[in-house]
C-alpha cells in the first residue's frame, strides 16, 4: 500500500510542476528567503549593538571635547540632577519644599510602623527615610518617586528572616542579618539595570501583582491587630488562621480596651480625612498631615493624662541622632549567608517591581519616560549606600510618591526636603515621641492599607482574562493562607504555566474568502466569509507546532479534511476535496516533532488521493521546512498567500478537465 | 502638557472619523465580530462533543441493533482481535508463526537479562513475556508491536526502586515494591487512555527522547560490564563515572578473563550477524536467532569444559513453571506507597512513550493509524493484569518490534506465538539455561544497544533547531552523569522553558508592500519589499503580547518610530512619520499587561503627533482590545489589511493637504 501511495504522491508533484508556471514568482520569493539569523548570530548582534551604542556615545564624547568637558558629560550621564540643576529655579524650590514637608509629615509615622513591621527597632525606619532618599534624588531619574520604607517589603523581609533568626530572641542577630539582605538586594538590583535585564521585572505579571499586593495589604492589617489591640501575646506567622487564632486566644489573657479605643477613634479620624482630600482636590494636605497630627494629640493626650501607666502601650525609647555606620554589621560569614542572599534576590525583585510601576505611572501621566534599566541603578545603589547606613531596604512608596505628586512636586529636591526633615526630628524630636502610643502609629499604617486593595482592576482583570484572574486570586489566597513567598512563588508559576498553555494550546480554524477582498479570514470570526468548494482551508491558530501539540493539531487536520468531503458528499456537489491547504500564517516555531506530524498529515493525505499545500510561512518556519526537505516531500507548493494557493488549485483542476 | 496631548489625539480622532467612510465595510467587520467563546464554553463544549459522540455511537448501536448484537458491538470494540479475527486465514497464521517464533528467540535472551537489569531474579523477565502479549493481543490495535520486558524501563524502574529498598539484602521486599509499582503504572496508563489524556505522553519531546534514549543505552551498556568482565564488586549507581570507577577498582580483586573473553567472541558474533542481516535483507532471520544460538552454543561450551568450576559465571538456577499469582505481594500499606506510586507514574509515562512511537511508526508504514488513547487503555490493561501475574512493566520492545516486522508479521496472533513459546520454555527447558554463561546475556544485551543511539537524528536536530538539541543533549548527559531521573527531568524542562522562551521572546519587524501584491511583507524575509514613505509598518514577531514581553515590544516599537523618522530627516524627504500601523495577526492573545502596553505606546505616539493604527487582529484578541475600550482610545482604527491601514493614511493626508 505504501508505495503506491508514494507513487500518487509523485505524480501529483509531476501535475505541479508543469502548472506552477505562473505563480512561481510570489512562491519563489517564500521560498528562495535568506537564510534568517541563527540564535547565535541574533544574540551575538544586539551585544555587539549594544556595546557600539556605549562606544559611540563615548567616542563622540572623546572627540569632539576636551577631558574637563567628558568627565562633565560622564558625571551629567550619573547624575541627573546635574543636568535639571541647572534649571532649577526658586518657584520650583517653593513647590518641591512644600511637597516634601508633606511627605515628610507622612513620612515620620509610616517609617516607625514599618520598622515594626519588619521587626526592627523604630529608628530604622526613621533612619532609611534619610539616606536612600538624598542618594535617589542625585541618582534617579523619575522626579515623583518618594523613597522610604515600604509596607510590601518590610512585611516580606520580616516574614523571611524571622524563619533564620527569631527577632525577639536575638534583635541584634536579625538586624544584622536585614542589613545584609538589604546588601544583597541593592547588589542584585544595581547589576540587573547594568546587565539591562530590566525584563526581570516583568516577570510578575500585572494580574498577579493586583493579587499579591492586595493580599499583602489584608496581612500587614491583621499584623497591626496586635498594635491597635494593645495584645501582648501574638503570632510570628503572617497567615490569616494563625493570626485570628491568636487574636481569639489573647483574649483569655487580660486586654486593655483603652488602646483599641484610642486607635480607633483615631483611625477613623484619619479616614475622614482622606475621604474629604479625595472628595476636594484642595484638601489633599489635609490626609498627608493627619498622621502627624494624629502622633502629635495622641501623644499630647497619653503624656497628659499619663494613660501609659493605665495600660496604654506606648512607643517609648527612640534611639536619636543621625543613622550609625552599620559596616561592621554586614556579614557574610554566617551560616544563613545563603539564604539571605536569596531574601535579598527576592526582596529585590518584589521592591523593583514596586518601584518602576509606581515611577512609571507617574512618569507617563507627566509624559516623560523611565528608563526601567537606568532606575534598578539606582534603586540598586540607594540600597548598598543605605545598608552601610543602618538602612534597610527602600525603594519608591506608593501612598507618599501619590501624596508627592499631589502636593505639586516639581523635581526630586523634595525627597531631599523629606530626607532632611526626618535627619532633624531624629537628631532632635525622637524624645518627644516617647509617650506616642503604639495603637496610632498601627492605625496609620491601617489607614494606608485600603488604596493597596484595587477591586475595580481585580473586576477589569475578570472580565478580560479569566486565567490572568486565577493568577491574581492565586496570589491573594496565597498570601493569605500560606505565606507571602507562597504566593508570590504561585503567581509566578501560574503566570508561566499560562504562557505554556496558551502556546501549546491547539487551535485549527476553517478559513473562508471575504467577500470583495482577497483575504481568508476564520469563518467564526468573520461569518460573512465564503468557504472555497472542493478546498479545505485550514489555518492553524497555535503559535507553536512542538512536541506538545503535533499529534493533536495533525488529528484536528486530518479530521477537517474528512469530514469537509463527507458534508460535500451529502450536498451531493460534483466536487471533491483534493487540496488542503494549511496558512501558517500564525507559526512562529516549529520543532523536529511539528515537522514529523506535517510529514505525516502529507502522507495520509496523499493516500486519499489529496494534496497538501503551505501557505504565508513565517521566515524561521520556512528555513527549517527547507532544511527538513519537507518543502521538496510536497512538491515545492509552498505559497504566499491562501489566494495563490486556491488559485493555483482551480488552474489544476481546469488543466484535469481538459 | 498632558492636556495638549490629549487634545491634539481627540483632534486627530475627530478626522478620522469624517474620512473613516469608505473603508468602514471591512473595518466593521474586524469591529463587529461576534464574541469569541469563553475558555469555559470550549471546554464545555469538548466535554459535550466527546460525551454525545459516545452517546451517538451507543444510542445508534441501541436503536438499530438487538440486545445480543449489542453486546457483540461493544466486545468487538473492546476486542479489535474479534473484529480482524474473523478474516483470519491460513496463510496469515504461517505469516504469523514464523514471526512470533523469531521474536521468541530473540525475546528469551533479553527477558532473562533485562530482568537482571531491573535486579529481578530471571524468572520475572520471562513472565512479563508470558502474560502480558497475550493481554494485548487480544485488546490492542497495533498489529506489529512485539509486547514484553524492555531496557530503558528496566532500568528506570530499578534506578527508582533500589533507593527505597536494597535489591541485594532484601530481594522479597524489592519485587514487591517493582510489582507495586507496575500496578500503579497500569492503573496510571489505563486512565490515561480512559480520560483521553493521550497528550500527556506527547510532554517529552522528540529532541528529548532522542537524547534520553542514547543516554540510557550508553548507562545500561555499562551496567553490563558487570556481567561481561565476571565482576563480584560492582556498584549501584547508574551514572558514568560511579560506574568506570568501580570497573578500575575491581580489577584490584581476583577476576576471570575467560568470562570477558567469551562475551567479547559472542558480542563480536551477534553484531556480525547484524551487519550481514542489515546488508541482505532475506538474512532477516540470522540476527534474530542468532542470540538464541549463541546461548545454546555457549551453555554446551560451558557445559562441556565445566568452565563454571574455572571461574565462569552462569545464570544457575532459574525457576521454572508457569506464572505464579502475585496478588499477595502488592502491598499498598508499605511505608513507601506514595514514592511508588510517584515511580509508576514515572514508567507508565515513559512506557507509553516508548509504545507509542513504536506502535506509530510502523502503523505510518503500513498506511492505518493508531489510536493514542486506544493503545494507553490496552498497555494499561495489559500492566495491571501483568502486575497479579508476576510481571513487571511491560511495553512495546523497539528492537523485538523491528524483527517482527522484518519477519513478516501480519496480525498480533505472533505475539501469541511468542508468549506461548517462552511459556513452554519456562515449563520445560529452565534447566537447560542452568549453565548458561552471564557474559552471554550481558553481550545479547550490549549488541541491541547500538540502534538505541541514533547520531543521524541527533544530527539532524543539531541542523534544524539548536535548542532541540540543547535539551536532546541535556537528556543525554544528565542521564550519563547524574541519573535517570534527572535525565528525564532536565529534558522535560528544557523543553518546556523553550515553548516560554519562544512565545515571549519580543520580537518586531518592520514590514514593506510587495510589489505587485496587496501583501505586505517582513523586508528582511523578503528584500524585495518596499517600504512606504511616511508609515511606519510594525509586526509584532512574539505570539503573546503579555506581561514578560510587552513593555520591551513597546519600546522597541516607539524606537522604530523614532529612528524611521530621524532616518526620513536625514534624506530630507518632505514627509513625515504621522502613522504607525502596528500589525498584530502574529498575537495569539494578549494580556492585561499587553493592553497596557499598547495603550502607553498610544500616549507616547500621540504625544510626538503620530497615530496609532491597528492592522488584522485576530479573533481573541480585538475582543480584548474591544472590552478593555482601547479600540475606541485609537479612535477605532482598527483595518483588516495593513494595505488597507496605509491607504486610509494617504486619503486622510490627502484630505490634509486639500
């Protein structure tokens, strides 16, 4: 049987060369394509393209100026503050001093609540809202980002940590072991913008960030249960069934209900105010400094009435001054080494993450563009600077870079006012806030948590894309339930296996002419499309022919080609199938099993006396059809467009009748 | 300034909309297709297709046929033998007999050794070759496949299992957990086949299978050095290096040329006879026996010159008699349970893949085709039955396949043959396999290796796709160096980082009219394509504009747009970039990510007075693009051709103009 298949096989491809006559030209010019660069070749060309863009800058730089001027132009590449600096004038001065006391009254209390968060003494925070922001604003390049400490990181850098070392137990053992992460993350994310693998970023997807952060905003509140409760017994775990169970639990143990009242009332108060500055644009001052304020008469209200000996807990002892070197607390010795490095890798990514979108957003509203590569630099720099610092890690804030923007920034001085502002209170008001009480400063934190919650993104996420949804919700329940590296590891993998599914998903769509027009188009798509008698037009809709998919799309073919001739058969038309053809239109690969299955689907259509014809191949699947002699197997009836392919179908069968 | 850029993208929008008239047909279509079916509604309505197809099938048979015809309907399909059997003649079953004695020949060597290689005493190799053939020739539909005991599983299966249990000090212990295991792999494989999950068995690669099945030829010619050299001392460890290691140091202990000396002579013998067969195509019959010969030939030696007393191992005795029940040996309860469930998953996988391709590729020859799903139920079957009769994981044998074919099989009665001779073997002529040397076995082994590594298909993966070959050549070392397992494991994640890779990978390409067509084509895939003056034409080259590659597509696309322009600058010609045609019928799908991407690139274009327009989009993917209001954001320019994108843009600045 076989072999007198082959022969029908050659006599077809006899019929085809006699007839390929006139379109020859179009699939000469499909098939006689240069070769398409090899991997090799392509990688090898954007590094070499990237280094001579360095060159050229450089070069151009060396001839045309003298040394003073280059290095300028070097120093002016680092410093961007160098080059608007020059521009810089006092108007701009009044906004951007103006936006940064705001940030920076927002600032104070935030810091000291992540501090706590991240199980660090108070200063900490008050420590990286000096140094990372003075080094940004003469390095980076956004004008709006606010850097600081940030919910997101400070509750991911605690809940990995504390797995190496308990912080109750050994503080000191635990700073130093943030401080090295912190390290670690500034070095991952200075070499990721140097190496220009800024697509590092990307690969949390939007979906599963909307998830995750939502889901990190619920556990940094239910953490801040202990402090606006006034609990002395909680959980180091960051789930929600941990931390209820103890929340239940702390309740046998005697409570003070002043705290909760205290915190409460204040919270509301500062919920208030946030609800009128978004109802008035005016007011936006007024949620920026509630928090202090708030600070300001709790404390005034704790230290006159002395509430604190009533069970009131209060934020007592705040180490002052300006941030200590912490060189000497880095350590690469220990036997955690390892893992903290790879804290810092993820903390690096998760900050990354946070930071280029919140610059991006803010950037693209201004209609100035990032660069993602030139900001890791920075980011990254900010954070070895500041973990010689007694900082740990920073990176741009969502709620205060919001407030920043509002208040009317004009360039990053005003994270220079912010960074100053916060140098002189802890150099000089730290013992002022000895009798803040605790319950306020989870309250402000609280009050921060509702804009991390996007519901209108998670509902726009669930109508366009359910799988993108599952990825979000995927990332919510996994912070949630598990842990904050469980659900990020979750978002991740579903986000990919996404891709997978999507690329191996196999897809066959008939194809029709539209009417008036030369094209094919899906006939679901376009119902308007006419189906050509006596030709099967298939287009394979998957982007990939691999090993993963082959088998099936040849089966969907082989099952289109025959059941179009028994349909016809029905309708009793004269005409038989005896061309199919297959755009390809939308391959963008093909592997050594996608060309056995084409190989085959060709040799069971040559046995029922059909004949199979290739259609608009993309230029990588092309070369490797040549390569694999598959073209010469049918008979070089590869065409440019479906048009040519039928075309040439009637000439043939005109030809037979003749 | 965002203000104005919004103005001057509303005025654009206004234009459009007054010049949009004559195009609208097509451009209506592309807008106003129906909504494509959700992922739910496709999978529903797969899952009802299947199931009415089967209803169909069932409810046909009940309404036109008997009770008594029913049923026979149904046998027959569980039964492919009652169907073909009906049509049986004389001359098929001489066909039939000479083959299934051939392969018998062939089969009583290697069940004895591949057991041995899966540290089974001898019997259990001949079991497997007893029982399950004849399961499956009475449910499978492959007429060729040679069903029993094969190498590449034997050794899986003892590289997994001996972790658990040692084979050497607890014998009992390991068959059962090997016995076990076979259970679950055929209960895996039946399911398989039962829940129509045939493309789990296509997730190894073509390029992986290919490596992994060298890698282990190579490992179990090395494991039979053992038997070859007359080793005591040898190793556990399948990998390379632990292997070669302990063949050095054993020569440190007292050891018996004579055995490597009568292996070497037959191993030379058997390859001759390979060759000579290869060579004239009617000494198909010399390469089968002659290992059989070689056995009877080297049991008489031994047997004569009682070398066994000089040092020459032999297998001793082995048990005779029929297939004992090994129902009372499964034991679920050990604590080992999960691990050998995983390890059946494991072999029922790599069982399958191995059948299959078997079953396929001389199906392809004959001209039928193989049922995937079919076959998985019909193995499945054929191993759980095998696994109450003391078999271990039987499958389709590629070398004893290969002679049957040769040998001129017609139906699977050769497999009832074969298993009927090894029965009688087992019942009558153990005893005569007393003196028979173990550097015979190990030789059988060592000469079917050789068509198990094929250099001509790894060459030609080397040709076609360089990543094929990094994940064909990862199989190969991963299984040499570390172990099977990993071998396994590398190559299935290579080979799905590869579809990652693929599908993300950001690709554009500037696009250019072909002359004398309405197509437009990649101008580096076709230099003849000309490119239009004042357009800039973009396809997307990646099949997903997704998070992980959409914010690289954007920027790539925006410096194209720039370049161009700097470019037409330069030439001084008179026009100017004022549209950019963005060619998306590459996007399979795109994300909430992509969207956002797409709609930034607006912005920015709108801002340097460009406008952005969308060309052939497919059916997903405007739905998205429709439901996210990016459409009516680009002032619904949205053309089914590029051709038809372009010649809008030059009406619209002739209308400028005049």
């Amino acid at each position: 049987m076989s072999s007198t298949c082959k022969m029908e096989g050659m006599e077809l491809g006899i019929i085809d060369e006699s007839t390929t006559e006139e379109e020859s030209v179009t699939s000469q010019w499909v098939l006689n394509s240069p070769a398409p660069p090899t991997p090799w070749r392509e990688l090898a060309d954007s590094a070499t393209k990237t280094v001579a863009q360095c060159g050229e800058k450089f070069s151009s730089l060396r001839d045309h100026q003298q040394a003073p001027k280059l290095v300028l132009s070097v120093l002016l590449g680092i410093f961007p503050i160098l080059q608007w600096g020059q521009n810089y004038t006092v108007t701009k001065f009044r906004n951007d001093l103006l936006a940064g006391l705001t940030i920076a009254s927002l600032c104070i209390p935030q810091s000291i609540g992540y501090a706590t968060l991240a199980h660090l003494a108070p200063q900490y925070g008050l420590y990286t809202s000096v140094v990372p922001p003075l080094i940004y604003a003469v390095t980076g390049s956004s004008r709006e980002i606010a850097i600081g400490p940030v919910a997101v990181v400070s509750l991911l850098l605690s809940s990995m940590v504390q797995k190496l070392i308990d912080p109750a137990s050994d503080p000191t053992g635990y700073t130093k072991l943030v401080l090295t992460a912190t390290l670690f993350a500034g070095i991952f994310q200075a070499s990721f913008g140097l190496l220009r693998l800024g697509f590092l970023v990307d690969f949390l997807s939007h979906a599963s960030i909307v998830g995750f952060v939502a889901g990190a905003a619920i556990v940094i509140g239910l953490q801040q249960l202990k402090g606006l409760l006034g609990l002395t017994h909680f959980t180091n775990k960051t789930d929600i069934v941990s931390v209820l169970k103890a929340v239940v639990k702390s309740f046998h143990h005697p409570w003070n209900p002043c705290n909760c009242l205290l915190g409460s009332s204040f919270l509301i108060f500062i919920l208030l105010t946030k609800f009128l500055g978004k109802r008035k644009k005016k007011l936006f001052w007024l949620p920026a400094i509630s928090p202090l304020l708030s600070v300001v008469l709790s404390t005034l209200i704790v230290f006159l009435t002395r509430a604190d000996k009533k069970g009131v807990n209060i934020v007592k002892h705040i180490k002052g001054g300006i941030n200590p070197s912490s060189i000497h607390q880095l350590d690469f010795n220990s036997p955690y080494a390892g893992e903290v490095a790879k804290i810092g890798l993820i903390v690096a990514v998760v900050a990354l993450t946070e930071s280029v979108a919140v610059g991006r957003s803010f950037a693209s509203i201004k209609g100035y563009h990032l660069d993602g590569n030139r900001e890791m630099v920075s980011i990254g720099f900010t954070n070895i600077v500041g973990s010689f610092t007694s900082c740990y890690v920073a990176t741009g804030s969502f709620s205060r870079t919001a407030v920043n923007f509002a208040a009317g920034v004009e360039t990053s001085v005003s994270n220079i006012v912010m960074a100053t502002t916060v140098f002189l209170s802890l150099q000089f008001f730290t013992k002022l806030l000895y009798f803040t009480p605790t319950a306020i400063i989870a309250s402000i934190i609280i009050s921060a948590l509702p804009g991390l919650i996007d519901l209108s993104e998670a509902y726009k996420i669930w109508k366009l894309d359910k799988l993108d949804f599952l990825a979000c919700s995927a990332a919510f329940f996994g912070v949630l339930f598990a842990s904050v590296e469980i659900g990020l590891l979750l978002a991740v993998v579903i986000s990919f296996s996404k891709i997978i599914l999507i690329s191996i998903r196999p897809g066959t769509e008939a194809l029709g002419k539209l009417p008036g027009t030369d094209m094919f188009g899906d006939i679901n798509q376009y119902p308007m499309a006419v189906k050509t008698p006596g030709v099967v037009i298939v287009r394979v809709k998957s982007p990939l022919l691999c090993f993963a998919n082959a088998n099936f799309i040849r089966e969907r073919i082989m099952k289109w080609a025959t059941q179009e001739e028994a349909k016809d058969n029905k309708e009793s038309t004269t005409k038989t199938i005896q061309l199919v053809v297959l755009d390809i239109s939308n391959l963008v690969n093909i592997d050594t099993s996608g060309i056995a299955s084409l190989e085959e689907l060709h040799r069971c259509l040559v046995c029922q006396g059909k004949q199979l014809t290739i259609a608009n191949p993309r230029w990588q699947v092309i070369h490797k059809l040549k390569t694999a002699d598959f073209v010469s197997k049918i008979g070089g009836n590869v065409f440019l467009t479906v048009g040519e392919a039928v075309e040439y179908a009637n000439h043939n069968a005109n030809c037979l009748n003749a």
